[in-house]
C-alpha cells in the first residue's frame, strides 16, 4: 500500500478548468478532486496557490543518447547515464518517459550503430531496484536506410517497456533534410563529421535508401500490427508521406515539416507530434514549420521535449502566454495526449481513479522581467519523486 496523502490550496489543472481546490490521493490513485480548501482533512502538502498539473509523458526524447554519448565517439557507462537523465527527466516534471533509443547507421563509430542489450538489461535493474524518479518505457527509432537496423532491433523483441516504434529515414534531400545545407551543419556540428566525411555520407545515403528502406519498412510495420505495438512515422513532409503511414497503421505523426502534412495527418484520424525546442527557440532549427504555426492551426497535439527536458513546461506556458492554447489545452499536449497515443489511459490527467503522477508548477518573476514556470515538486504513483 501505498501513503494516502492530500494536496491543499492549489490551482489544479484539469481536463478543461482550472480550479482552486484540493485533491486526495489513496494507494497511488487520485480518489477525489474537490474545490475549495481541502477533501475532507484540515493537514496535508500546501500547494500555496501553486499550480498542481497532471506528470508530464514525454514519448520521444534523444536525451538518454546524449548521457550515453556526450561528445562524439566518447561513450558514457549505462548506469550513471541512466540516473542523470532519470533525475533531469523528472526534475522536468516528466513522470513518464519513453526513451528513444535509435537503432541503425551506417556509421560503426555513432551510438545508434552499437548494440543495445546492456542499456536495457540496466534499465530493468535500475527499475527493479527502485532507482528511477520516472516510469520508463521505450521508444525504439528504426532508421530504415541503414543495413544494421533489423540486426540491432533483435534485443528489443518482445521487451515488455516497448511501447512505440518510428519509422525514420535520414537521407539528406528529403524529408527532415530536405535543405542540404542544414543536414550539412547538423553533422558536421553535433556529429563531428568532416566536410569530407560528410559529402562522402551523402552519396553512399542515397544507394543506402534505395537498397534497405523499403524491405525494413515492410519489417517494422508488420512487427508492429503482430505484437500491438503503438507505430509512428517521422519527418513527414508530404500528403504522400502520411497517407502511406496510415495505411501501414501508424497513429502518430512525428514532426511533420510542413502545415500540408500535418492538416493531412490530421484529416486521417493521426495525431502531431511536434518539439518543445521548437516553440520555445521561436521555430525549428532545421527550417522547417514552426510549431506554433499549426498551434494557431489547430494541427498540434502532442509536445516532445525532443533534445531538451526542460523546453515541456516551457513551450506549453508559452503557448499559453501567446494565446495559441488554454491553460488545460497546453497542459493535455504533455501529458493526457501523449499518455492516450501509446494505450495509457491510466495517467495524463487529474481525475478521479487515474494514477497520481503529479507535479507543482510555480511562475516566478525573472530579475530581468518576464516570468518563468518552475517545477517545485513531483510524484509518481502518489510518492514524491523531487
């Protein structure tokens, strides 16, 4: 069992209110969400007027790579990575991460072209041993050009964190890349390639591509109906892009980069994925559509705190202040949206009967001016976790 505790004075974020009240939590379950003061007892956590919002779910962060590989070609030991993105995730306000984990590159020296077996196996005895703040699941990134792809999956089949699978492929000239020059200072800036590494890159890409892109596809996208596996794709640039994508039966698309594709997606029942970088930087950093731009249009669902933890809370204030999204709309993008596109319907919202996955959100005045929402507290099932 575990302790009953209730939350007193705050304002609580629900599905589609606001409300100043209290609410009281039994056995890691939320049993009653009141107005007013307090639920029945006169002691428990003052939220002093703070906001009390469902735990974030994060279904798409690389942030756990970068622990692994914080510098090009420097590997980091699977434990110690694991406990500082676990500690930045939910210090984030992320009660519930999928850590994506790549697999497939041509590229033997990259982390995604390296086996995957040790990470897993530290992140059932982490879990096992209590040692994690968030509930982890795994998003697994098939990179469908490469040759190693499938072999490197082998260690994910059948493992009972598998929750999404993505369909990506990064050939520059299309889709992400598109713009050749961008995919060019991404590699040479994050990757550490050489120029000359680079250019040789983009011409063994395109061989790759015709070779092996579409026999994984076929792969994944059958693994996926056979073992109920949650299917996204990635990148998607045209109407063509998605409309294949629903057909093989993904429900999620990944950072479509243009308004068409996302009003496709949409129109097709799937739900957007788009960054938290995105909103907060003002726009994408591959040139691509501006997440508040389909804000404004209605085609956004989901935030992803992709490469930066911190950028959920911040990207859905943001829209909240630019008056793209209410409060409680802004909120759903990260945590009761995100829940439901992977089959969790237990979490990501402040109701009666759902887990107490939860956080204190304060906004602060900045020295300089403005203001900034600041995580204060989190729990997980009802335990504090930060």
């Amino acid at each position: 069992m575990k302790p009953s505790i209730s939350f007193l004075n705050g304002r609580v974020v629900l599905a589609d209110e606001v409300v100043n009240g209290s609410i009281r939590v039994e056995d890691g379950r939320i049993a009653a969400v009141e107005s007013g003061v307090g639920v029945g007892q006169a002691t428990g956590h003052d939220l002093d007027g703070d906001y009390l919002m469902p735990g974030f779910v994060e279904i798409h962060t690389d942030n756990f790579e970068r622990h692994l590989m914080p510098r090009p070609k420097v590997q980091w030991a699977e434990t110690p990575a694991l406990l500082a993105h676990d500690a930045e995730v939910a210090a984030a306000g992320i009660t519930t991460v999928f850590d994506a984990l790549g697999v497939g590159d041509a590229d033997p020296e990259s982390l995604r072209g390296g086996a995957w077996q040790q990470v897993l196996n530290t992140i059932d005895t982490c879990s096992e041993q209590g040692l994690l703040r968030a509930d982890h699941h795994l998003h697994v990134r098939c990179e469908l050009p490469a040759p190693n792809t499938i072999d490197l999956f082998a260690p994910f089949h059948g493992h009972p964190r598998l929750s999404l699978i993505s369909l990506m492929d990064h050939t520059p000239g299309q889709r992400q890349w598109e713009d050749i020059e961008q995919a060019r200072v991404y590699y040479t800036g994050k990757k550490g390639w050489s120029l000359e590494k680079f250019q040789r890159q983009v011409e063994y890409a395109a061989e790759l591509q015709a070779r092996y892109a579409q026999p994984h596809r076929a792969y994944f996208v059958d693994y996926c109906r056979a073992n109920g596996i949650a299917l996204a794709s990635h990148d998607d640039t045209t109407e063509e892009h998605v409309r294949q994508a629903h057909a093989e039966g993904a429900s999620v698309s990944e950072f479509p980069t243009t308004v068409a594709a996302a009003r496709t997606a949409r129109e097709h029942g799937m739900l957007t994925v788009m960054g938290g970088p995105n909103v907060v930087r003002g726009g994408s950093h591959s040139g691509n559509v501006a997440a508040s731009e389909l804000a404004r249009l209605g085609l956004l669902d989901i935030l992803s705190s992709d490469y930066v933890p911190g950028s959920l809370l911040g990207a859905a204030m943001r829209l909240v202040n630019d008056e793209l999204l209410s409060l409680p709309e802004a909120v759903a993008t990260v945590s009761r949206n995100p829940a439901r596109s992977c089959g969790l319907g237990d979490r990501g919202e402040i109701r009666e009967g759902l887990r107490a996955d939860l956080i204190q959100v304060r906004v602060v005045d900045l020295p300089r001016g403005g203001q900034q929402a600041v995580v204060r507290a989190a729990w997980r099932e009802g335990l504090r976790v930060i």
